[in-house]
C-alpha cells in the first residue's frame, strides 16, 4: 500500500493492512507487545456477531443509505408466550449466515432517535449533510522515521479542510474523561498530520458526541472541538509512539514484560 487516499478498501481490509494506525499506537503506548498481541491474537467471531451500538449509529448517521445492507431490526415480539418465542427463533434462523447484524425492535427504535436527535442539533445536522466523504483511507510515509501510517476518518468535508468524528458516549458528562481515557487528543493530532500530508493544509476536527443516555427525555448532542494545547500534547504522544514503533520495527525487539505496581491508595496505607 503506497501514500495517497484510497475511497474503495473496505474496513476489514483496512484494519489488517499495512501501516500504523492511530489504535495501534494506542496499543505501542501501553506496551509494544501489546500491538503484536493484537494482530496474533484469535478474535471470538460469535461475540463479533453481537450488535455494536457505534458502529450501528456511525452507520446510520454517516452512510444510511448502507444501514438496510448491514442491520436488520427485527419486528417485535411477545417474548410472554409461546408462540412469539417460536416466531422470534424461526426470524433469527430465517437471518443467520446471511452477514448482516440482527438488532431487537427497542435497539432499533433506540437508535432512529439517537440520529433524530443528532440531526436536531444545528452543528451536527450541517457537518452530517454537507458534502464530504466517508470512511476514506489515508496513507503517508512519516518523515521522521519513514514508517507508513494511515488514517480513515468517518468523515471528511470536501469544501474545506474538516474531518468529522462520530462518537457514542454512555455519559455526556464524562465526555472530557473518554477524551484522555481513549487518547481523542492523540486521534486529533494525528489525523491533522495524515490529512495535511496528503492534502497540504491543516484541518480542523471535530467531534460530534451522541450519548445513548436518557437526560430529562433526550438523547443529548454535543460538538466539540479540542483545544490547541491539548492538539499539542497529543501532537507529543504520538510523536513519542511512532518513534517508539519505528524502533521496535529496526530492532524487531517488542519487549512484552511490564512493571506492575501498587495503586497509590494501597501505598499511602504504608506508611499511615
């Protein structure tokens, strides 16, 4: 896989090609065997199967006209008697092996409000129409070090230089915490850096969060857009990481022992 931007390489393809990416760095930041871990380990394909809110709501608001292609939502049934018990397993026998995702009549109803609500909020609403692209794959060979990277942002404006990010959030209140707990503010930087590689400007990024949590009736929405110094801190850690990858690379050297310690609750007992 060369630099350049590729609108045809399938999610699957694109999650075991080549290049680093901004969850493998993740990965490299705990410790390096982990990312090896990850691309040797076996994944369970019947929890696979399993309905994935995310990618369900990512598929509805970003590319609905896939969603009948991917998900079926079932009709509902009397789950009390007999015969709805029977009518439910005849439905998911009928869908079995046909690969596509089976959601229950409330994960569907659920999830047609979430994207009303989203297209409720002005801001979400025109980053979700305008014009752009989605699931688009990037890839650039870094400067520093020369590894190959890549990006696939959910969504990116062709009038001007914004990359759109759809998240899910259990608690919109604990939305600022995912950003450090998921390192949003290392996917910031770095998909900066892979679009202004390939397109030569720097964009802006933006976040449109979706909580799955009722508040007072609603599904809340928020946009949001980080703060340069937390775009520089990211900018930092992902710098580290590459550099970190790019030398386990040279030396095929991934390490695998981590140092474990006590938490600081269990240290400060010691010496009360």
């Amino acid at each position: 896989m060369g630099p350049g931007i590729y609108f045809d390489i399938s999610n699957e393809a694109y999650h075991h090609g080549a290049g680093i990416s901004k969850s493998q760095l993740d990965d490299i930041a705990i410790n390096p065997a982990i990312y090896q871990w990850r691309k040797e380990a076996p994944e369970d394909e019947e929890k696979k199967s399993a309905l994935d809110m995310g990618t369900a709501l990512h598929c509805l608001l970003l590319e609905p006209e896939e969603f009948d292609k991917r998900f079926i939502i079932a009709p509902e049934f009397n789950r009390r008697t007999n015969e709805g018990k029977a009518n439910e397993k005849a439905f998911l026998a009928d869908c079995s092996g046909i690969g596509m995702t089976v959601m229950d009549a409330e994960q569907g109803r659920k999830l047609q409000l979430m994207r009303t609500s989203a297209l409720a909020h002005p801001a979400a609403r025109w980053l979700l129409e305008a014009e752009g692209h989605q699931e688009a794959s990037i890839y650039w060979n870094d400067e520093q070090t020369g590894e190959l990277c890549r990006i696939r942002p959910d969504k990116f404006l062709t009038g001007q230089p914004v990359i759109v990010d759809v998240k899910k959030v259990a608690d919109m209140s604990r939305f600022a915490r995912h950003v450090e707990e998921f390192r949003y503010h290392v996917q910031d930087a770095y998909y900066r850096e892979g679009y202004s590689k390939h397109f030569g400007e720097y964009p802006l990024f933006i976040f449109i969060a979706v909580s799955e949590s009722i508040d007072c009736g609603r599904y809340p929405v928020r946009v949001f857009q980080l703060g340069e110094d937390d775009v520089h801190v990211g900018y930092d850690l992902f710098r580290r990481d590459l550099a970190a990858y790019h030398e386990c690379m040279q030396s095929g050297n991934w390490g695998g022992i981590e140092e474990l310690t006590r938490p600081e609750w269990a240290k400060r007992k010691d010496y009360a």
